[in-house]
C-alpha cells in the first residue's frame, strides 16, 4: 500500500548486553569476534557497517548451538538492523527467526510484541502478505490487553490490507473497522490509510447488505478522500455510488446515518467547500422519469465463484427514447473486473419504459445501478 509510517523500535537494553555479561570462555571466538566488531559499528554509529557483523555473529552462534537466550540477543540485534535499514524483505524472515527463538527463552512480553509487530509490518512492507496476517494477530493477541496504542491500530491496519490482497473482503472489512475503531479512541487522522480502511468498511457491509453501514463508512472514505484533495484514485466512482446508496435509503435511515456521522470523532474535522451542482430540469412541467420493464440479472463469474472470491460493481448508462439501454460503463468493479463486466453485459440487455417529458419520449442520462456478488 506504501501509506504507512515508518516504525521504529527501541532495542531492548537485554539484547545489547546479553552478550557482554558473559565470560568470554563461555562463548566460542567467532561469536565474540564478530559481535565486538557489531558493538563497534554501533557506537559509530554506522548501522550499514554494523550488519555484516550482526549476520555473522548470528549464524556463527546457530552453527556453534550456544544456548537460545544468546541466540536470541544475535537474532534481534540482526533483525533490528534490516528493519532500521528498511531492508524488509530480509528484516520479516530474520523477525521470524528471533521470535521462534524469544518464544524458547520466555522472554517479558515487551520483547515478544516488538518482535511480532515488527515481523508482520515488515512482511506487509515487503509484500509477503501470507506472512502479514498470522503475526499481526499473535501481536494483538499480546497488545490488546494494554488497550488502544497507535501499534495495536497499525496491526489491525495491517491485517486489513493482507486480506483484502487476498481478495477476502469480509474479513477485511472486519479487521478495517476494527482499526477505525482504534483510531477513534487514539486521535483520528485524515489520512490516505484511514481513507483504504474506511472503504474496505464499506464494501464489506455491503456485501452483508448493511446499508446505512455501508453508506456510513462510505461516507468517511469520500470525506477523506476530498479532504486530501481526491487522493482516492476512485474517489468520483465512490462518490457516485454514495450517491445511490442515499437515494435508496429511507428517511429512518438517512436521519440515522446523519445522527451516526455527527456523533462519530472520525468526522471530526473540516471539509473543503465545494460548488454545488446545478439544478436540473429547471422550467419543466411534467417529467417522468425512466422505468425498467426487463432487467436480466447478471452472472456470478465462474472463476471467481470457484476461487470463493466476492465482488461489487457499479454500471452507468443512458436510456434512449425508444427504452434501450446505451454507452453502458462500468463505474467501478471491486476486487476484480470481472464483476463490472458480468454487470455491464446484464444491463445492456435491459430495456426500460423510456422518460418523457410532456409525455414525449427523451433520452435518460447518467441512470447508476450496484451489484453486489455475494456467495452467503
């Protein structure tokens, strides 16, 4: 996703002296040669030339099988420094190694919550998504307890956007809203993450037909989206589905969407003005609108069908005066388009009694439908 900041983790004080408290007869040569020649880097303050020392040190304590407390002091200070590096592609496999390890030794909690925070941000950064999800629960499992921390809110991030690149939907939208519910607590920002979760929120709900959900977190998504200037690629397709979304809600549920939105701290800031679109249909005196008379319902794409993979998409079109359905385009197609084209071959088979005004047939313009693909 490339939106998150980069966390950096303090070294816990037993890794840097595990070592240096120990007689040097109890620790074969090649480790100690090694790890002096990483201590002298470090208070240089070179961590490039620290790393080879910090590797080499590491696996010459692995083949020497010194006892798991040292190994593990090697492994964090290894791990420490591809993630300070932002070598992550290394960093979340050397993670992984320094946990089995601190599991093994029973280290305090602190330490494990480091390691596993570190492991799944690293994976996600590198783009090992099978790796991000598994340590970003183990973590919470440990952090949650504390209550809200701005880590706790990254992990439940993090596990939002694994899923969702595995084309879970539903349990990205969980673990999005858990994150949002998170942010609430520590201090709300308007940001790009927060923008990708509130709009993972969305879709989920809508799927589970959740409608004023949807709409709420929709909502938040377009808000944010406009505040930092449209930073959503799709952020005029989401506003259009908005749009339809409200339109299709009643007045109970409109007035609780608008109650929802104005006690909620996530809206909590100031929107940009915006020009108001003109009105439409100024100075006519009887306009009816088109109706449907055919609808073809749209197939769920057997792929996806097979692979459990849900979806959600959007169609504009125009009805033309003899009721048929033109320049059929597929607003947005989430997680993959083969949704939209499945929606967009189903509405050009529509046919609609057309609009009129003053009982004379016109074309209609810009009619929106959604499509929601659920397999529950």
């Amino acid at each position: 996703v490339g939106v998150m900041q980069r966390w950096i983790l303090t070294l816990v004080a037993a890794c840097a002296v595990g070592l240096a408290g120990q007689a040097a007869n109890a620790i074969p040569a090649e480790v100690m040669t090694a790890y002096r020649a990483y201590m002298a880097a470090i208070e240089a303050d070179d961590l490039q030339g620290a790393l080879p020392h910090a590797e080499e040190a590491y696996q010459a304590g692995v083949r020497a099988r010194i006892d798991d407390e040292t190994l593990a002091a090697l492994a964090v200070n290894r791990a420490q420094l591809h993630f300070d590096l932002q070598d992550f592609a290394r960093a979340g496999p050397a993670w992984d190694d320094a946990i089995v390890l601190i599991r093994r030794t029973g280290a305090d909690r602190e330490l494990m919550d480091d390691a596993l925070f570190s492991a799944a941000f690293a994976h996600h950064v590198a783009g090992n998504s099978s790796g991000v999800a598994s340590r970003a629960r183990a973590y919470l499992d440990y952090a949650s307890a504390f209550g809200p921390t701005q880590n706790v809110y990254v992990a439940h991030s993090l596990i939002a956007m694994s899923e969702w690149s595995s084309s879970r939907i539903r349990q990205a939208g969980r673990a999005a809203e858990d994150a949002l519910r998170v942010a609430e607590q520590i201090g709300p920002e308007v940001n790009t993450t927060n923008m990708l979760l509130a709009k993972m929120a969305a879709i989920a709900h809508a799927l589970r037909r959740n409608r004023v959900d949807a709409a709420y977190f929709l909502t938040l998504s377009t808000d944010y989206s406009a505040a930092l200037g449209d930073a959503d690629p799709e952020h005029h397709a989401m506003s259009a589905w908005l749009n339809y979304m409200r339109r299709n809600l009643t007045d109970r549920q409109r007035q609780d969407l608008f109650d929802r939105t104005l006690a909620s701290p996530l809206f909590d800031f100031d929107m940009p003005e915006r020009p108001q679109p003109e009105p439409w249909g100024e100075g006519i005196v009887t306009a009816v609108d088109a109706v449907p008379r055919r609808r073809a319902t749209p197939s769920y794409p057997e792929q996806a069908q097979m692979q459990g993979m849900e979806g959600l998409a959007m169609v504009q079109f125009d009805v033309s005066s003899d009721g048929r359905t033109e320049n059929v385009e597929v607003i947005f197609s989430l997680p993959n388009s083969v949704f939209g084209a499945e929606a967009a071959r189903a509405v050009r088979q529509w046919r609609y009694d057309p609009a009129t005004i003053d009982g004379q047939p016109v074309r209609r313009v810009g009619v929106q439908t959604h499509f929601d693909f659920s397999l529950q």
